[in-house]
C-alpha cells in the first residue's frame, strides 16, 4: 500500500491528540496529496511530530480514519486480525447463545477501524464497506473472518458510490450460500434474513433492546401502531408480547410482503393484524379523521426520507411527528420515539419531545431511554458513533 504524510493543521491538532478517529478533509493541510483509496496517511503535526495512521477513504463523514496511535505499528494483515478476532472475543456470550443467532460483531471506529462493520446472522458474517478506501484491505478482512467461529460463509455490502449508497451485486464472497430466507432468531423471535437482495437484509440490529422491551413489558392488551414500519419487527415483537392487536404503517410496496412474511416466521396470523402501505403523515391525517386512538405508538423514522409530496428531516421535522403521534395516542398511552440521526444528541431530542407536547398543551412523563445495544460498541471520543436515541413517553 502506498503511504502518505499529511501534517493536521495547528487548531486541529488537540482534538486528534485526544483519540480522535475521523480524518476530516477541513482539519489537513495538504489533502490534495491523497490520491489513491486506501493509501496509508501517516499524520503529523506542525513540528513533524507523530499523531497517528490511518488510511484514505473517502465517504460522507470525511476523508478516512486514523487506526493506530503507535508509530511502529503497520496496518497489514496481522493488524485486521487482532482488531477483528479482540471485537468478537468482547460478544462470545452473543456467539454462544440460543436465543440470539443475529447482532454486531464488528462496530467500525468503536472496534478500532472506522469504515467497516460485520454482523452475524446465524454462521453467516455479513461485511459492510463504506469507502472504496477500506474496501482495499478486503482479503486482509475475509482472512481474518475465516479464523472466526461458527463460519459458515461470508456476505458483503459495498455502500461506496459517489453518494455513499449501495452498489449493487449479488455479495456473497465465499462459504456455502443458505436458502432464502435465512432464519435467525433475537431474544426467542424468528426474522426472515436476506442478504443477497439489495442494502438492506430484513431487521436493523440496533434495536434489539428496545424490541425486547416492548414485547416483556409494555405490549400485553395494547393496540399498537407502528409507523415507517420496514418489515415490521416492533409489530412481531408487540404481537409476541400479547398486542391485542398491531398496525405496521409503511410506504414502500414491500414492506407489506415483508411483514407478512415476518409474522408468518413466528406462526402468527398476519390477517389479525393491518398492515398498510401508505405515506406515514397521510395516515396520522386518517386516524384522526377517524378518530382511532392507540395505546402504543413507535416513531422510528429515517433521518431523511423523501415521498411525492413531502420531505421528512429529523433535525428540523421531529418535532411536528411527535405531535401527530401525541394526537392519537391514548391518555395514559405510550409513544415510543426514536432516532438514528447522528447530528443531534439525546439531550437535543428531549427538547424536540419537550417542544411537541408543549404545542400540544399536553403533558408526559420519560418511562425510559436507550441507546445503542452493547455489540454496537461506541467509543466517547467519537460521539456521532453513538447516534441512536430512543425514549419511552408516556401521555398524562
């Protein structure tokens, strides 16, 4: 691999001092020099002294990111070895459990190498790149997966276009190739995995604790609403836990197909429940027009979305969400709110649930929060790592 000095730019040089880890194209002084993706940078402050290495890889968040602090340390495959088989060490309680055959093995920055992660469904590690940078050091991370237990075959997503979308491909790399749908469970529930059939493959792991939640105590005899529902997971978990009844609300076609799909994995009548395709702030307008009421209402938007007639940002439209869901939400009612949008805090999110029942001339008690389950580890020196928020409400 090529290798390049670029010296950090005096204000900068602190905060890298500090631990850390994201190379920002506004922070160096000579950035023109990196040319090639996947490129080792060695950094280096204004008297030549050293901050760091990293690599080049260039993807929404910046430039690419630092990975060791020891100058005498080389990134080759050794290095990829010792982060990979240490992260996965950290979950083996998850590697040897029953109940749970799907979680994060391998948490970018928060495992030591920003730019990758790996999650496991059942045998099956599943790669994420998100620059074509760290997708250089690919045979160094396919080797150091063949070492890993329970290896059944490795999968791979590549979201490094030019917009940091998924490039699309078939993804598997090696090992033998499941049936569709691979069946994993979490916490005792069967998902319906598919990691062969574009970005995303069925259930977003991050969740898991708050699923959990609301299945053991907060579902039994409760209507649910479930809004941007996906393929329906908060819905299977409510159901589990003795929902009198569950709506998934979503807009895309497939999430229909999707969630019958999932109830139908853990035995459950789908037709006892309503799914509906629909724009999510088309259907608050519904409900209240038909004056429904829920006793449970999940909010977990995307950061962004976009519909023919609207567009949602959860940095400036959180706030308008929470008060269609507080209207038709029971008193003595519980919203579920959550976000996975990295440019605010928790603390921020309050002012947005704070903001929305005040507006409401409503009041409400915080149950609890969450964030992110431990295998989505975080480190403190990179905060925008830890980016989900999720805070049970309860309507006064």
């Amino acid at each position: 691999m090529k290798k390049t000095t670029v010296k950090i730019k005096p204000q900068y040089i602190k905060q890298y001092q500090s631990g850390y880890p994201l190379i920002a194209k506004e922070a160096l002084a000579n950035s023109s020099s990196l040319d090639q993706e996947g490129e080792i940078i060695d950094l280096k402050d204004d008297r030549n002294g050293f901050i760091g290495r990293g690599y080049y890889g260039r993807q929404n968040k910046g430039y690419g990111w630092i990975l060791t602090r020891k100058e005498k340390e080389e990134i080759d495959g050794a290095f990829f070895v010792k982060k990979i088989s240490n992260a996965v060490g950290q979950r083996s309680h998850l590697l040897q459990s029953e109940e749970t055959t799907a979680f994060r093995v391998f948490n970018g920055e928060g495992d030591g190498i920003g730019g990758l992660t790996i999650d496991y469904f059942d045998g099956y590690y599943l790669v994420t790149w998100y620059s074509l940078g760290m997708y250089q050091f690919r045979n160094f991370v396919f080797e150091a997966i063949k070492t890993l237990p329970n290896l059944k075959g490795i999968y791979q997503k590549k979201r490094f276009d030019s917009k940091g979308q998924y490039v699309e491909d078939d993804d598997f790399v090696s090992g033998t190739r499941p049936d569709f749908p691979l069946i994993v469970k979490e916490n005792g529930v069967n998902f319906a995995i598919y990691l062969n059939d574009g970005a995303m493959v069925g259930v977003f792991l991050d969740q898991r604790e708050v699923r959990k939640r609301i299945r053991d105590h907060y579902a039994d005899g409760k209507t649910v609403l479930n809004t941007f529902s996906y393929t329906g997971a908060f819905s299977v978990f409510a159901a589990m836990g003795g929902a009198v009844k569950t709506t998934s609300v979503d807009l895309a076609n497939r999430s229909l197909p999707k969630t019958i799909e999932q109830f139908s994995v853990n035995g459950i009548d789908y037709e006892g429940q309503d799914i509906i395709v629909e724009d999510v702030f088309k259907y608050f307008k519904y409900a209240v027009r038909k004056e429904l009421k829920f006793d449970m209402v999940i909010l977990d938007p995307p950061s962004f979305a976009r519909s023919k007639k609207f567009t949602f940002s959860a940095a400036k439209d959180y706030t308008n969400l929470l008060k269609e869901a507080i209207s038709i939400t029971e008193k003595g009612g519980v919203i579920v709110a959550s976000t996975n949008c990295s440019t605010f805090g928790m603390k921020k999110f309050k002012q947005f649930i704070d903001a929305a029942f005040r507006e409401s001339e409503g009041k409400y008690k915080i149950l609890e929060e969450h964030s992110l389950p431990e295998d989505f580890k975080t480190i403190s020196e990179f905060k925008e790592g830890n980016y989900l928020k999720v805070v049970f409400i309860q309507k006064k």
